[in-house]
C-alpha cells in the first residue's frame, strides 16, 4: 500500500485467516487504521453506514395495516352486519345485534396498533 492504492484480497476475506488479511494490509489489531488511513478511506468510500429508510408516519402504518385483502373482507363483513342489525327492526335481539360488528372492527383496530 505504499503508493497507497488499496489492494484487493487475493481470496475472500471471509475465508482467510485474522492475520492473514491484518499482514495485507499492513496494521495491527491493537492499533488498527491510523486516522490519516481513516480519513483518506471515508472520503474515498465514505462512512460505513447503510442509508436510513424513509420513516412513515403512524397514520401510514396503521393504514399499511388494513391493505391485506383478509382485512378488507372483514371491514365488509363488518360493515354489512352493522347495516344489517340497522334495518332489521323486527329482530328481538336489540343492542346485542350491534355486538358482531363491533367485535370485528375491535379485533381490526386492536391488529393495527
């Protein structure tokens, strides 16, 4: 590395040996890179990170949530069985008509948070 070129591993470094690849390029473990070796790396091949994802919002998420198709056909089932027990005046059941709807959209809502 003197003319201080970066060299490529004559195999993959994956496969050989800690001291192996520390004698190619030159350092030691106790020390490492020096900081001018550093420096000239990262402004050749910038840092070491990956790129950060684009963060979405909660109400992205939640939304994210009820694309499944599953997830929309109980959304219908819920909302025909709401309709349902709305213009069945002659039920006897009452309020407790309005209950299997409600437990669908609670059990939808629960799985999206």
């Amino acid at each position: 590395m003197a003319d201080g070129k970066i060299k490529a591993l004559p195999q993959a470094p994956h496969a050989m040996s800690v001291q192996a690849v520390l004698d190619f390029y030159g350092v030691k473990l106790e020390s490492g890179l020096s900081s001018a070796k550093v420096l000239e790396m990262r402004a050749k091949y910038g840092s070491n990170e990956l790129d950060e994802q684009e963060k979405k919002s909660l109400w992205q998420l939640v939304l994210a949530q009820f694309e499944d198709l599953l997830v929309r056909i109980l959304l219908l089932s819920a909302a025909v069985s709401f309709f349902l027990a709305w213009f069945d005046d002659q039920s006897e059941e009452g309020i407790t008509a309005y209950v299997e709807p409600l437990v669908i959209l609670l059990i939808l809502v629960a799985n999206a948070f």
